[in-house]
C-alpha cells in the first residue's frame, strides 16, 4: 500500500460481494482493499489491525446487523463509511437510517455484467471512496476537482452528451425555480433545506447524487417530515410552487418550459462528470429554459459536478448560491462553483433556504 492510498475493509455476509467489490478495486490506483469480513464481530478485530481509512459496510448481516455496528463504532471511533445495499424498500430506507447514524456515502451491491455496467460500477464506488475519505474534516485537505487517478472517462464527458450547449436562454415566463445540486453530505443538507420551505414557496428541482432505487425512499422520507410535497420525479412532472421534485438514481433529470409551465425530463444516457444523475445537466437545462427565473443552490460535494451548469446560469442571469465550506461534509463542489466565479453569495446551509426565498420574491 502506497503511503497516500486510501484503505478500505469491507465488511458484508456475502462472499460475492466481498469478491466482486476487491476485483473491482484492484483496477483503481490510490485505492487498495485491506482486508473483508464476513460480519462486524470480525470487522472490529480487522479494523483494529489495520487501522483503514473507510468502511464498506452491509446492513443486514448475522450476529450483529450494520445499523446496531455503525452506530457503536460511531460511539467509540468514528471512521468514513459507506453504505452497500441490496435494492429493495427496506434497503433505501435502512439505508437512509444509516446516513442519519453517521454514514457519508450509499452504493448499491455490485455484480458482474457488460463492460460498460462494469465500468459505471468502479466509477461510482471509486466515487464514493474519495468523497468518504474527503470527508474526515479533521486532517483531509480538500483537493478541487477531485477525479480518479486510476479509470478515466472516454472520452471525457460534459452535458453536451445529454443536450447540447445552449445559444440563448428563453426569456418570457417570470414563476421563480429554485435548482438544487449536491453530493457527499447532500441527503442531510437537503433535508436542512426543505424543512425551511414554506407551503408556498417556488417550484424546487433537485439532482442528489444517489444510487437507483434510493431516490424514492429519500423523497419520500423527505416528504414525510417537510411542510412542501416532495417526490421523486417522474417524466413529464410539473414543476409547481410548494413541490420539490428529486432526480432518480440513474437518470439525468432536466429542466423543461413549453408556453404553459416548467416540467421537468427525465433521460438516459451515459456518465456526465462520473455521475447520472448529473447536477451539470440540470443546471445546463435551467440555463436554458429559466435563465435569469432560476435560483441556483449548490451544496456540499465531492469534485466539479455542477460548476460549469453553475457558470452558465450565471450568464444566463440567475442568481447562485453556494453552501460555505464550515458546514459542508465535502467542500469540493461548491469550491469549484465559486472559483468560476458564478456563485453571487456563499452562506453556512442553515441561511441558504431564507436567501432563496428573498431572492425568489424579487424582480429581475
């Protein structure tokens, strides 16, 4: 192991996964498997001989399930951990139990398939290794633009792959829509957010990087415990004042006007800045169809995803908002926004909902 590795343990029941999850890794540079556990009673005794810097952990194992071992070992000696989860309901939401004890990141259980599923895979759990290891606020020194040394994208893909760039934004309608990105630490942040929201507020469309199958149980979880409705979106949704409406794990989620109202898209497609669903292509959808409508937020994050969107609202006339660096888990995808000079105001996340909401009443 190389001395600015980042090394993983692996703790799950299953000896597949334990297989599957260590050949992919052994692809990516910077990263290297320790040691796996079939449960947490032997996770502990590997944890204290190799001292890794993030956990993989199951949930549902024998002898002592993930959610009673994250929420000792947070007690006692916290270290970054992501979650791997079957996809299913009970899943998402013990999933998202988890995030609430403490876990920074979720990943689905990985599987054999086709190269391009097999490449997608390596990405988002590379993805989620960084951001987990990012977030130890302590000693980690955030990097801007954080990208894997290890499997590239080919070629490097941007928001033209979903929509092409936009030559003008569309001016005319004057309803207020509030565009929301975020990443590492962003479930929790988000719920800071909407739990601000009146009844009455804008119209909210909103890209959380988040595996399939677990959007719909953090949109509902949101909903549960937040004034407004709050769903995941469906294609061809409206976009309509008190409703938040969060992209779906594995689409691109996009911003559309016609003459009557703002709907929103939903798209397949491949990886844009290592993510689907991309917080650039919303942002890049909103610059075209809201323009100087749009309020953008972008919150806590690992790497660039959501700068260059960020950018061209900005030019397009939207006023951005970006999530200060104390309060962010991750501070690297509001750092990118700001060094380009798109962001009009940076604030700690519990002031952010109120300032969206001035803004959204002004003229502009």
């Amino acid at each position: 192991m190389g001395s600015n590795d980042i090394g993983v343990l692996i703790i799950d029941d299953s000896a597949v996964v334990r297989e599957t999850l260590s050949t992919l890794l052994k692809q990516e540079k910077g990263i290297e498997v320790l040691a796996t556990a079939p449960d947490p009673i032997i996770g502990e005794k590997k944890i204290a001989q190799f001292s890794p810097d993030v956990l993989i952990l199951d949930i549902e194992m024998p002898r002592m399930d993930g959610l009673t071992f994250l929420k000792k070992l947070m007690a006692s000696k916290p270290i970054p951990t992501i979650i791997c989860s079957g996809k299913t309901d009970s899943g998402g939401q013990s999933a998202l139990r988890a995030i609430e004890l403490g876990a920074v990141e979720i990943i689905t259980k990985p599987k054999m398939g086709t190269r391009d599923f097999l490449n997608e895979s390596i990405i988002a759990i590379s993805n989620a290794i960084r951001a987990a290891h990012a977030s130890r606020k302590s000693t980690t020194k955030i990097r801007p633009a954080a990208q894997s040394p290890g499997k590239k994208v080919s070629p490097k893909l941007t928001a033209d792959v979903i929509m092409p760039a936009p030559i003008r934004s569309l001016g005319g309608a004057t309803e207020k829509v509030l565009a929301v990105g975020a990443s590492t630490g962003g479930t929790e942040a988000l719920r800071v957010f909407l739990q601000a929201m009146p009844v009455n507020c804008p119209g909210i469309v909103i890209v959380q990087h988040m595996p399939e199958h677990f959007t719909r149980s953090f949109a509902d979880r949101m909903n549960e415990v937040c004034a407004i409705n709050v769903k995941e979106a469906e294609n061809g949704d409206k976009v309509l004042p008190g409703t938040a409406l969060i992209a779906n794990g594995g689409y691109h989620l996009l911003l559309k006007r016609d003459s009557r109202a703002y709907s929103v898209e939903l798209k397949e497609g491949p990886l844009v800045c290592r993510h689907k669903p991309s917080v650039d292509v919303l942002f890049r959808s909103a610059a075209r169809y809201g323009g100087k409508n749009i309020i953008g937020v972008i919150l806590t994050g690992m790497g660039d995803d959501g700068a260059r969107g960020m950018e061209e609202m900005k030019k397009a006339g939207s006023y951005n908002i970006a999530q200060d660096e104390s309060s962010c888990v991750v501070f690297g995808m509001p750092k990118e926004a700001i060094a380009r000079g798109s962001v009009d105001m940076i604030l700690p996340l519990e002031k952010i909902a109120g300032e969206a909401l001035k803004k959204s009443l002004e003229v502009r």
